[in-house]
C-alpha cells in the first residue's frame, strides 16, 4: 500500500463519527509503532500510552475535555501522557506528544 506522503497529509481528517466495531489489534500496534517512531527532545520519547476500550472509561474520558466528547462513542481511544519527573527537557515535552500524536 505505497502512497504518495502528501496525498497522505492532504487526504487527511479528523473523525468524530465511529463504526460501531472493534479496532483490529494489528492496527492499534501498527498506530502505536507509528507514534513511537516521533522524533524527541535529547531523544527521551516522554511518551506513555494507554489503550481504552471499556465503555464506562471511554464515557469518563469524553468527560475530561470539552473536545473530548466523541470518545464516549468511539470503540477505541488512545491516551498519550508523559510523567514529569521522567523528562530531562520537560519544555519538548510538548512538542514531542504533538509529534507523536501527528504520526498516529
């Protein structure tokens, strides 16, 4: 399945409405390896994942943020956090989430 990257960028959308099935492992390891391959500050990778399938947890986090609200809908979310007393550059911190979020 080789595509042009920029067809890629371009073709690109965020998605708030969900088929009501599961996320195929293999695709939640293939999303999770792509994040991984991020580039961070020093080389750290701050990242931490937590894969959320539990309904009543998906409804909680759709709670969290006012932009949170299609993970009470969705069959699969993915949580990417950082401990803070794990960074040696905590100012990347957040540059290197968004890098590895914009891989996923």
């Amino acid at each position: 399945m080789e595509r042009n990257i920029m067809e890629i960028i371009f073709q690109r959308r965020s998605v708030r409405h969900f088929q009501e099935r599961p996320v195929e492992p293999e695709k939640v390891e293939q999303i999770l390896r792509a994040a991984m391959a991020a580039p961070s500050s020093f080389n750290q990778q701050p990242w931490e994942f937590f894969v959320v399938g539990n309904r009543e947890k998906l409804e909680a986090l759709s709670q969290i943020s006012p932009y949170a609200g299609p993970a009470a809908r969705a069959p699969l979310a993915i949580v990417v956090a950082c401990r803070v007393e794990d960074c040696r550059f905590l100012g990347g911190a957040p540059l290197d989430l968004a890098a590895c979020v914009e891989n996923m």
